[in-house]
C-alpha cells in the first residue's frame, strides 16, 4: 500500500515541488511505521478507509520530522540522497514539513474521532519538545543516558506507542489498562530503536553504512556515547571528542590497537547486556498484552501473528536482524 495520498486535497497538483519533494523524501524509506499500524490493526478489523488514515498519519508526521531534523542538524543526505533542504532550500524544507503536519490535523478531524485528534497532537507536540531538547545539549560531553532517555521518549518513542495505540483510539477502545501496556512496550521498543542507531555512529552493526562517528563530530553525545564515558576521567572525555575516527576512540581504552579494540567491544557487550533487559521486559508487556486481546474475543490466528511479530521486533529494532 502506497502511504502518500495520491489526491488533489493533501498534494494538489499545482504544487509540484512539494510532490517531488515529498516524493524524494520517501523514496528508499521502509515505512515501518505505518507496517506496524497495519500489524496492529489486521486483528481488530478496522475498515480499509481507517487503517489507511492511520498508516498515512504516521508516515506524515514521521516524514515531516525527517525534514526538520535534517534542517536542524544540517544533515546533508536522507537514506543516501540529498537531503530535501540542500536540494530544495531549507525554506522548502520547513513548509513541507509544516504542511504535512498540517494534513494531519485536517485529515484526522475529518475522520470525526476527537481522542485521536488530541492524541495525536500531543504526540507532535512531544516531538517538537523533544527536539528542543536534543537541540540544548548538543556540546555537552557530561550528559547521562537517562537525561538521553527522557529525549528520545519524546523523539522516538512517542511514535511507536502511537502506532500502537492509535488503531485501538480509532476503534474507541479506551480501556486504560490495556493502553499502559501499550505505552510501555512503546516506550520500550523507541529506546531500543534509538540506542541500536546510536551503535551505528560507531560501527556496531551497521549494515545500513552510517557515517562513523557523525553524532560525535556534530557535538552530540548519543546514548552508547553516554554509556561509555559514564566512567571516564575528564582527559579521556576529552580525547574522546577529539576522535577523528575509531582508532582514535579506540587508543581511550588502551595505546594497543588490538588492545583497545577488545576493551570497546567489551564496552559494546556491557551495552547489549543493560538493553536485553529491556527486551525482557518488552516481552513481559507482550504476554500482558495478549491476555487482554484475548478478553477481547478477537480472532484467534490474527491475534496470536500479531503477537509472534510483537515479540520479534526487538531482534528487528536492536540488533537489526534482516528476517525475524
């Protein structure tokens, strides 16, 4: 399913620059997102006319966070092209991504649900505080990842508990204890997500061929970043913001090369060990789930597929398995 509207209210055709920009911008995409808001709904039967909203709202709002952020940062390539402000100039860049959240709003109010209008409003809210904030500590080398954490609940978290919530909100399901448990394995999953992509800076599974150390060298302490100079002296954070590359950051463990390849790997192992608990407890909220989709009484094969690729998407969003 295409997730662009292909219609003259949300990409008129006598705006062809936002059509090629947005098209550029989701081309070579995954759409992840808007995959997860179909998994969730398969079970709970939406109409085709309601999932499609859904799948569309979130790749709208994500994709309008992919052009503010690449503005902000002055990212200057998207999945391995330009980004949309080099090519089409940062004032385009931000009206699109304006324009986009914007249909949001007018699409959703237009689906008569006002819990899913506020809801989702509180998300791009909390995307725009998030981004504040990521936005204050670049330069600062001494941040914790818990302080990391609260960002990227905002930043990254926030929608993948949307893709979760939002097919229950739009089938007036409003059972609280059952969207706590859908909060948390949201919650869950972002800062899995986010700290599997912080290892990509140092070339920790990276298949995707992110830059090595392009968060370092733009001022921005990520969360493995965090994790490692937790214990470090101020001259070894020091040297560690002068990396110029990873036998840099590697001579901070030891002046051996071999040597100090094998303390950061530890460093990396100590790292997945503090994350798997998390997937542990990712899990428990999976099980807890699946007893209130069965209270439910929805079918009994959609219901347990869905379960099976909850619990799998952890090896997807952590360790970046290709087939789960």
């Amino acid at each position: 399913m295409s997730v662009k509207i292909f219609s003259p209210q949300d990409f008129p055709a006598y705006l062809p620059k936002l059509n090629s920009l947005y098209d550029d911008l989701f081309a070579g995409g995954k759409g992840f997102r808007s995959k997860l808001v179909q998994i969730v709904s398969k079970p709970l039967k939406l109409s085709t006319e309601t999932e499609t909203l859904l799948c569309q709202t979130i790749e709208f709002i994500h994709n309008a966070s992919l052009l503010h952020d690449d503005l902000i940062d002055r990212s200057q390539l998207r999945r391995g092209k330009p980004a949309a402000w080099t090519k089409y100039t940062p004032e385009y860049a931000v009206l699109a991504g304006d324009y986009l959240l914007a249909r949001v709003m007018v699409n959703l109010s237009g689906h008569g649900n006002i819990k899913l209008v506020q809801y989702t409003s509180g998300i791009i809210s909390d995307l725009l505080e998030g981004e504040w904030l990521q936005d204050s500590v670049v330069g600062d080398f001494f941040i914790t990842v818990a302080q990391l954490d609260r960002i990227h609940n905002l930043k990254t978290a926030s929608l993948f508990k949307w893709c979760l919530k939002a097919p229950f909100i739009a089938l007036e399901n409003y059972d609280k204890e059952l969207h706590v448990i859908l909060d948390e394995m949201g919650t869950l999953l972002g800062q899995l997500f986010q700290r599997s992509d912080d290892l990509l800076d140092y070339d920790i599974r990276n298949d995707e061929g992110k830059v090595i150390l392009g968060d370092l060298k733009s001022g921005y302490l990520n969360s493995f970043g965090a994790f490692v100079s937790a214990k470090m002296s101020r001259s070894e954070i020091d040297q560690m913001v002068k990396s110029k590359d990873l036998s840099d950051f590697y001579f901070i463990f030891d002046p051996d090369q071999a040597a100090g390849k094998e303390k950061f790997l530890s460093k990396v192992n100590q790292f997945d060990a503090v994350n798997l608990q998390k997937i542990e407890l990712y899990h428990h909220y999976v099980q807890q789930l699946s007893g209130k989709l069965m209270l439910m009484k929805l079918d009994k094969t959609s219901t347990e597929q869905l379960v099976q690729i909850l619990n799998s998407l952890t090896d997807l969003l952590y360790f970046r398995k290709k087939s789960v």
